[in-house]
C-alpha cells in the first residue's frame, strides 16, 4: 500500500499563514513543534511534516476505512530530511521526501522494501475512485491496482507499485 502528498511552496506561501496563532497547536505534537522551532528553516519543515501526514493518512484510511481530519493523531518520528516514519494507533508507515525550491513530496509505504518498486503514473492515466480512493485497471493484466495521486498548485503526481 502508498500514500503520496505534495506541497506546491509558492502556494503554500499563499495559502497558509504558519505564523498565525495556534496553527502549529492544532497540526504538530509538542516534538514535532520543536523540530520546528529548532530547524533553520520553520517553513520547509513545516510542509516536510505536513506531507508525511498526509501521505501516511491514506495508506492508513485505505487499510483502516477511518476517514476524518486528526493531524495529531498522525505522529512523525523524524530521522533526517528525506526518511522517517508516521504513526497512528499502532500502525506505523515509513516515508520518504524530496525537496526542492518550489515543492516538497512525500512517498508513504507499509514495507520499506516498498520504496524500491514505486513506480510513478502519467496523469493522463485513466484513474478510477472507489468510495473516493483512486486505483487504476491494468491493460494487460485487468488486474486493478492502487494508487495515490496529489495535486497542489502547479504539481501533480501519482504513483503505485510495480508488480
Ligand atoms: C483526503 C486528503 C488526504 C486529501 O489530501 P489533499 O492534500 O487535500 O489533496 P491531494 O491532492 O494530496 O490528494 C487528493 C487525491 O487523493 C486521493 N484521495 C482522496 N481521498 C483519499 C483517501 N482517503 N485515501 C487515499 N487517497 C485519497 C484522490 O485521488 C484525490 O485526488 P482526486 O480528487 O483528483 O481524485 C485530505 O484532504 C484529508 O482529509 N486529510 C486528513 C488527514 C489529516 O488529518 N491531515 C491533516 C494535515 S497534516
């Protein structure tokens, strides 16, 4: 199973005032609110931790069928920039992210070894939704597989497993 997430910065920047009162509170725990404050740039962790969560969550309402909007619940344990793993009522996924000037992506898989067959799709894919979660049939095969798709501002990205 996978989870994705980007975040296009420009229009995080646009959209989301980080500095207002009690955002962090009501998006990262304690640990997390200090990786924050101690990184030197707030803002990149900010959306670092923030698609880790997101991309962790739909591995987690695919698996669970839980639906619903609890950041705090989705807790990141952080190793470095690019690895770490998210954690919800027992369940952990491990995640990683890429960063660049103008967004940042995470990847959420169930299996590390899953980071070695993510395959990314075309989004002129035909991508199918069921109960709102896409997949995509395969043509050869008809055999129906999961993806994640994101979009946010100028990106859009989908990815599932190779076989
Ligand atoms: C549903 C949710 C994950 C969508 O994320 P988003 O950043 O708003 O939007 P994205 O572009 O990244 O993802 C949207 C795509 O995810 C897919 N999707 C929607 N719900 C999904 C789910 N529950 N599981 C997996 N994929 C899902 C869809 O394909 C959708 O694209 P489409 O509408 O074009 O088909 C998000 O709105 C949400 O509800 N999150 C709750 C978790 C939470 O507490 N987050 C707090 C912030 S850290």
């Amino acid at each position: 199973m996978i989870g994705n997430d980007i975040v296009d910065l420009a229009l995080a920047r646009k959209e989301s005032n980080w500095k207002r009162n009690r955002f962090l509170d009501k998006i990262f725990t304690i640990k997390e609110q200090l990786l924050i404050a101690d990184n030197e740039n707030p803002e990149i962790m900010i959306w670092n931790l923030w698609s880790r969560k997101e991309a962790a969550y739909k591995i987690y309402n695919r698996e669970t069928g839980i639906r619903g909007y609890f950041p705090l619940r989705l807790e990141c344990s952080y190793e470095n920039e690019i690895s770490g793993s998210v954690s919800i009522k027992g369940n952990t996924y491990f995640t990683k992210t890429i960063i660049s000037n103008a967004f940042v992506h995470t990847i959420a898989v169930v299996k590390k070894e899953n980071f070695d067959a993510i395959k990314k799709i075309n989004s002129n894919e035909t991508v199918s939704k069921a109960n709102g979660i896409p997949f995509i049939i395969d043509k050869q095969t008809k055999i129906i597989k999961p993806v994640s798709i994101s979009h946010h501002g100028r990106f859009w990205e989908g990815i599932t497993l190779i076989d």
